[in-house]
C-alpha cells in the first residue's frame, strides 16, 4: 500500500505539474480530483463536526425546554433547504441573509479588536519612550513616526482632493496632500511586492517540495 500511494502521489504531481506545457486533459482532471477531494471532505467535516453534534444530538438528548432553542436552527436549516427548490427559492434568502449578517458582524469584530486595535496600541507603545531601552528611544520614536506617516499616508492615497473648478489653482494644502498621496501610493507598491514575493517564494518551494518528493520516490522504487 505503501508504493500504491507513492506511485499514486508521482501520477497526481505529473498531472499537475503538466500545465507547464499548457492546458491539457491530464491537469484538469487533476484539478476536478483535487476539488472532488476537498468538497467531500469539508462535507464530512460539517456533518460530523457541526450537523451531528450541535443540531441532530442535542435535539435527540434535550428537555423539551431546550428543544424550543434547538427549533430556531431547526427551521433556519430547513429554509436552507429550500434553495434546492425554485419555486420556493426566494424562502431561503432568510437564512442566507443571516449567515451573511453574522460573517460581516464576525470580520467586521475580528479586524477592529484583533488588528486595528492592537496595531494601533503598538504604534502608541512606540511613542512611549519611558518603556523603550535608553540606548533605542531615538530609533524607537524613528520607527514609530515612520508607521504613522505610512499609515496616514497610505489612506490619504484612497482620497481624492481635487478643486471644484477645474480652472482653479490647487491650494498649499491640496498640494501637500496630493504629495502624502504620492508617498502612499510608495508604501502600497512596496505592500503589493512584498507579498508578491511571499507568494512566489511559497510556489517555489512548493514546487521544490515536489521535484524532491519526486526524485526521492523514483529511487526509493527502482
């Protein structure tokens, strides 16, 4: 079983690693694996991870008390369900509406206490100079001017400052903003090629992850 896996894994990689001579019928079906594998497995996932233990378990073992908060997911689910139906479609719209509501709530909560705020407690430690080491507090402060103007510079950047008559001349400040504009435009640039590059550097190594899976799989057969 061992070498059916090994030898399954160097038809799969070849598939895959085909598309570098252009589409053909080997990738895609290669492709239509991979997307096969994942749907059945997020399926079984959310059966056996959401389905049986918070909607069909607690409803079998529940009070009747319970049961009345068991029917809300209940009767969401089965409006789910109406989807499948297209006379009845526009039922489920509820409970997609809900779903929607509560990702938003969910990403909107996450990116406010788990990345603006803490990025912007870490922007003001940077300008506390009684707990940064005697020898960094100029660095320190350095770093922390930089982030902000970064920062600011690169929302000025999504803004637009233009005169309501286009005969009129730009004012000091329009003029200032428009260069913070410019400066923005640098430090997303610089964002953008960053991760770029992380993207790539992670396709190369996957790509050497498969060459060597490869390589050693072919001596470890013959």
């Amino acid at each position: 079983m061992s070498a059916f896996w090994i030898i399954l894994g160097i038809f799969l990689s070849v598939m895959v690693l085909s598309y570098l001579i252009g589409d053909n019928p080997f990738f895609r079906a290669a492709t239509y694996l991979f997307i096969g594998v994942t749907a059945g497995y997020v399926a079984v996932l959310v059966i056996y991870q959401v389905v049986l233990p918070k909607l069909i378990l607690p409803f079998l073992t529940s009070s009747p008390a319970d049961m009345l908060w068991l029917a809300v997911p209940w009767l969401l689910s089965i409006l789910l369900l109406m989807r499948l139906f297209p006379r009845v479609s526009r039922v489920a719209n509820l409970p997609l509406a809900f779903m929607v509501g509560v990702a938003a709530a969910v990403t909107i909560g996450g990116a406010l206490l788990g990345t603006i705020s803490s990025q912007v407690f870490s922007i003001i430690n940077l300008f506390d100079l009684q707990q940064a080491a005697p020898g960094s507090r100029f660095w320190s402060l350095m770093e922390g001017i930089y982030i902000l103007f970064g920062t600011i510079s690169t929302l000025l950047f999504f803004q637009f400052f233009q005169p309501k008559d286009p005969v009129q001349k730009k004012s000091t400040a329009t003029r200032v903003l428009g260069a913070a504009r410019s400066v923005g435009m640098v430090f997303i640039a610089l964002t953008l090629g960053a991760l770029f590059a992380g993207v790539y550097m992670a396709s190369v190594l996957t790509l050497i992850e498969r060459v060597d899976f490869l390589s050693t799989a072919f001596w470890n057969l013959f």
